[in-house]
C-alpha cells in the first residue's frame, strides 16, 4: 500500500513482492510477444509445444494427441508468414492508415492453426482480430467492417457465412481455410463437406471476386518464396480485441505488444509456473485463453487443444492430462453440479462418506497441510481427479467471482489449489490474481506484478474509500496493460479513464489482509422499493447453491420491495422432490416447472436458503418462474462468448414475465400494476 491518494480515492495498492510497481527487470529482453515465441525456440528447442486430438471421420471419434514441437512449429510459422506476405501483397496491398499496420481476421474455435496464425502475423508486423459468426451483438459484419479486415482466416465450417455475408462486408478479399479444400484431411470442421460441396463454395467465391485458398497452400508459398522478417515493435499493436458486450455493443480494445507482454510477464512472476500442459478451450477470439498462452510460455508450455465437441472436453482432459487448467465460475458450476450430485450429494453410505471426507480434507488444506489425503482421496476424490486427467496442479477462474464452497470443494476434489483472477479485456486479462500458496475464499487476490490499483467512492450508492473496517468503492487499474482505447470510439474510451487509471465498473473492497473481493458491477445494481441497492451476483450465487437448483438469476425494481427470479432447476434432485409436490409421479421436468403448486415449494425452499444466510428481507425472492432448460439454450445472445450474462437482454427479454410474477406479490408499491392484479 502506497500513501493516500486524498479525497474521493484510496491509496495505490500493489503486489507485496513487488513495491515499486515494475517487473524489477525480470525477462526484459523480451519486449514483444514475437519475442517470447523466439524465447520458447532457443530456451526449449525440439520441446512438444501444440497438440491436438487425431480425428477419426469413419467413427467420428478422437484419438490420442499428436504433437508439433517448438522448432517444427518455428518453421511452420516462417512459411506461413511468408506465404501471407505473398497473399497481402497479391490481393491486399493496402495499410490501415489508422494504425499504419495490416489486420487478418481470424474466425475459427480453439485450434492450433489458431495460434499459429496470429503468431505468422506478428512475424511482419500485423496485428490480429478474433472474429465471431454469432448473430446480433457479436455480428461478425461489425468487427470486420470496424477494423477494416481485408484477409480472414477461418475453418471450413465458416466458409459459407463468410460468403453470405459477403454483400455486408465490402472490404474482404481473401479467405484462407484452415482445412485443406480438398478434404484429404478431415477434421471436426469438414464433416459436412465433400469435394463438390466445396467446388460450389470456390464457385460462390469467384462470383464474389474474392480469393478462396487453404492454409496448406499458403505455407507451401511460403516455403517455396520466402520473404525476410518484418518484426514488430512494442509500441506496434499486437491485438484488436473485442469485449464481451454485457452492457451493451461490443467494443474493439487495442492492445500493443508491450501491454500484452506487460500482463503476461507480470502474471507469470506471480504465478511462477514452469512446463506446464495447458488444456486450451476457453474462446481464443477472446483475451483469457490468449493470456494464459503467452503467460505459461515464459516458462514453457505444452498447449493441448480441446477435440472442438465441447461434450467431450473432460473426454479431451482425461487424455491430456494438463496441469494447469483455466475455466469460468458458469462452466465450473455446471460441472460441479454433476460431480457433487454423485459425491457429496449423493444419498447412502456413498454420500455420507464424501461429505465427511470433503470436510476433513477442507480443513486440512485451509491449515496448510497439503492437498492429498491418503484415506479420503483413495476412496472418493481421486475418481473426481481421474476426470479431468488427475493430474491438475492448479485450476484458475476468472470473470466472475466463485461460489466460496465450490473453491473448497474443487480443492479437495481434484487436490490440488484452486484460485480466483481478475481482469477485463482492457487490461489483457490481467489485474489481480490470488498467489499459488493461498488457501482463503472470496476475493480475487493482489495485484500483479507491475499493476497498480485503488479504489474510487461511489457516494450515491453508499460504497466510500472511508467505509470501516473494508474500504469499497469502484475499482481502477494502473499499468502499461491497460489498453491502448477502443477502435474509433474516442468518446466510450474517455468515458472509463481518469487520467492514467482505467475504471472498470466493478464495486470492490480491501480487506483486512491486503486482498480485494468483488462486490458487483455497478451497472448490475438493483435498487429495490426499500431504496437499497441490491447486488444481484452475489444473492444468485448464493441461490443458486441449492441442491435443487442449477441456476438463478434475480429480477428487482423501485416498485417492489422484494425480488422475482428465473429459476433454472437440477434435474436430477428437482424432478422426484417435485413429482412429490404435484403429486404426478410420471411428470417430466418441462410439466413440472409450470405446477404453481411446485413454484411456490421452490420459492419457499429459496426463503429458508435466505435466511440461513442471513438474507435480509428486501434480497429474498417472493415469486419464481422456472425455466426447464439452461438460459443460454433459450438464447444464447443472454450471455457473452466469455459467459458473462447480459443482464439487460434478459430483463428485456423476461419483462412482461417479470410483471405477472410482481402482479401475484404484496409487497409491490406500483399502482398499474395494483390495478392489474385486483382486475
């Protein structure tokens, strides 16, 4: 902790092994991310560095993975760049005047020509651009447009949008597919493609005056015309990385090299890892994935990327088996809910057993005497280990805090530690992150090495950097991580700095041991009847612990003293306790969530929950409507790529729903909405 910065801020917090606010000249030769791939050449040559699972089409199914090394990748990256040179120069001479650089576009799911792409990119000096095909908010017309991308390099899968869409993007040029347009190679993506399928698209591309070609072809440009190097500078941008769009329209963040290498470098200082086997499915259009690459790579990293069928990701770890492991809270809570519901949520001696272990092993490492246990993980945890590979060494979360008994649970289930990050796109993913050797809850850690932050009152919401015994406020970022500003939009970048300090909507506080904990964003804040101001991540973690319940997500307003809430329910626990409640032993899950009779059990259940936690009246939930399946198989625009939930897609989208839930309560204050329920 730093002195005071007075008035409306907190004093300057930084990372406790690194007070003066820099790296201390750690890895200082390396000032681009092009750079740190040269590190990983010369410091771990002939190493297995990208992996992916071999394809079998016959049976649709994966084998083992097959392995590039460092120096194979190194030369597969020089042809490639050269081969682009080529097709720049050939079909798309011209520079961005903005930025004085060349974009290409990459449209595709976490694979490894992914990273071989962007990494042939910055061999001469371009930057790349993560493309989604997703409809609406995530239109991938936007982002190419905006960025003014002119090549875009995509699996065979997104050829036939790309061409559709064609009339919407004027400027694209080029198309060069990850999967060889013969089809001698199948993949996950060329299932649905043969030769002549494929001849009608390069027929469709022609008409369109737009060049079709494979990365296999660009490579063998490459190799057979190779051109000299056009290395980037720190100060040359690396990235165009676009936010998730919780609040709103998406927003191009752009990102140098020495941002990107600030973030990655300070992460790995704090976390210290070396040869590890990273598990890559997390989006790489997106910033974690990409940071946690270029993080691990410091001290060398074997990428293994997921099969693509996200129903086999544990399939993938199991064969894998990585070391390191990166997800988010959603993801992880989704897999929690299967893995506690035939553990620790199990009925008979089964249950007994691993609710009594998971409370010896919690408080075993809470102590810090080690994640193993000989007894408790010989008889139930290793076969939760065996899962995602068994040989975890540490699990991170990120964008958004993590149910405290999930962390505990998980720490014990898979043995080993498991911490909470923090960051935003406009830091490079980086900010905070709890240290290896923490066993505490609740919080997202320290700053990282080289990252400053503090905290801004937010007076008229009631959070003050004076508050005792935890000041709270907005939280801001100070570093050369923080973005550059968002593509063409001065005003929305203006909008979240003050000074040198990036404020990044999210409401924290310091606590007594140096860390910060979440407290929500402040756009999410709901002020009830009561005049409160209501945070609704907090209450639907809390909620959403219930055995019955996969998933909640709480509505409130000015005109009602209590909140209403879609309630997503587990099946496996929620469809026999609410046959009983119906009494319809035949009732599937879809009749069950419509029985009044079962929504109000559920809401009392809710209720109690509420007040075992001490819950005050105005954040219980007077009304539920239950919804069968998942949020985001209803539409899948109510959450980001990343999955954070855009909370005002789904208010708008339940809203008439939201109003007959307040029409049945008392506690409402509206009058129409008084007129309507006594009508």
């Amino acid at each position: 902790m730093l002195t005071d910065a007075g008035g409306n801020y907190s004093p300057i917090y930084r990372h406790p092994k690194y007070k003066s606010g820099t790296h201390n000249n750690e890895f200082s030769d390396i000032t681009t991310l092009y750079e740190l791939f040269d590190h990983v050449i010369k410091t771990y040559p002939k190493k297995e560095f990208i992996g992916v699972r071999d394809y079998y089409p016959e049976t649709e199914s994966f084998g083992q993975y097959a392995w590039i090394t460092t120096t194979e990748a190194a030369e597969a990256i020089n042809d490639l760049g050269s081969g682009l040179d080529m097709v720049y120069a050939k079909y798309a001479p011209e520079i961005n005047l903005t930025t004085g650089q060349q974009p290409i576009g990459i449209l595709a799911i976490n694979r490894p020509e992914w990273l071989l792409t962007e990494l042939a990119a910055f061999r001469s000096r371009r930057y790349t651009v993560g493309v989604s095909d997703i409809a609406g908010v995530d239109s991938a017309e936007y982002v190419i447009n905006s960025t003014e991308i002119h090549v875009v390099v995509c699996s065979m899968d997104k050829i036939p949008r790309m061409l559709d869409r064609a009339n919407k993007t004027p400027g694209l040029k080029v198309i060069v597919s990850m999967d060889k347009l013969d089809c001698s190679k199948p993949s996950i993506a060329t299932q649905a493609f043969s030769k002549d399928t494929v001849g009608i698209l390069k027929t469709k591309a022609e008409s369109l005056n737009i060049a079709l070609l494979d990365m296999d072809a660009v490579i063998e440009m490459g190799r057979l015309n190779p051109t000299a190097p056009s290395l980037p500078k720190p100060s040359d941008l690396c990235t165009i990385c676009f936010t998730s769009g919780t609040s709103g329209t998406q927003k191009g963040a752009i990102h140098t090299h020495e941002a990107f290498i600030h973030a990655t470098r300070g992460a790995h200082l704090s976390l210290e890892l070396y040869n590890t086997t990273y598990f890559s499915f997390m989006s790489l259009m997106h910033i974690f994935d990409r940071y946690a690459i270029y993080t691990f790579m410091f001290g060398m990293v074997r990428v293994g990327f997921f099969s693509g069928n996200t129903a086999k990701i544990l399939e993938d770890m199991q064969v894998l088996r990585p070391t390191v492991f990166l997800i988010s809270p959603i993801i992880l809570n989704r897999m929690y809910d299967r893995i506690a519901g035939a553990t620790v949520g199990a009925t008979g001696i089964s249950g007994v057993l691993s609710r009594f272990g998971l409370k010896s092993k919690t408080k075993r490492i809470s102590t810090g005497r080690g994640f193993r246990h000989a007894l408790w993980d010989r008889l139930v945890f290793d076969k939760v280990a065996s899962k995602f590979g068994g040989n975890i060494k540490l699990m991170v979360t990120g964008a958004m805090s993590l149910n405290p008994e999930m962390q505990d649970f998980f720490r014990a289930a898979l043995s080993c530690n498991v911490i909470q990050g923090y960051g935003q796109t406009e830091t490079v993913g980086g900010g905070l992150i709890q240290t290896t050797d923490d066993r505490t809850n609740n919080n997202v850690g320290v700053p990282n090495p080289g990252v400053d932050i503090r905290l801004r009152s937010i007076p008229d919401m009631g959070y003050n950097v004076t508050d005792k015994p935890s000041p709270r406020g907005e939280l801001m970022i100070r570093g050369k991580n923080v973005f550059s500003g968002y593509n063409r939009e001065p005003e929305r970048t203006q909008e979240i700095m003050d000074g040198e300090w990036m404020a990044t909507g999210d409401i924290a506080k310091i606590n007594s041991d140096g860390s910060i904990s979440l407290v929500d964003r402040i756009g999410n804040m709901i002020k009830s009847a009561s005049f409160l101001w209501i945070e609704p991540a907090q209450l639907e973690m809390i909620y959403s612990g219930h055995h019955l319940i996969k998933s909640v997500f709480v509505y409130g307003c000015v005109r009602a003293y209590e909140l209403v809430a879609i309630v997503v329910p587990e099946p496996l626990t929620f469809v026999p306790w609410a046959r009983s409640i119906a009494g319809k032993a035949d009732a599937d899950l879809a009749e069950l969530c419509k029985d009044k009779r079962v929504a109000k059990k559920i809401t009392q259940e809710l209720r109690t929950l509420a007040s075992k936690h001490h819950i005050p009246p105005p954040e219980m939930i007077g009304a539920v409507h239950m919804e069968p399946v998942p949020l985001e198989q209803i539409n899948r625009e109510f959450y980001t790529l990343s999955l954070k939930i855009r909370r005002h897609i789904v208010n708008q989208h339940y809203k008439a729903r939201f109003d007959e839930l307040y029409s049945t309560l008392d506690s409402i204050i509206d009058p129409k909405i008084l007129i309507k329920r006594n009508n």
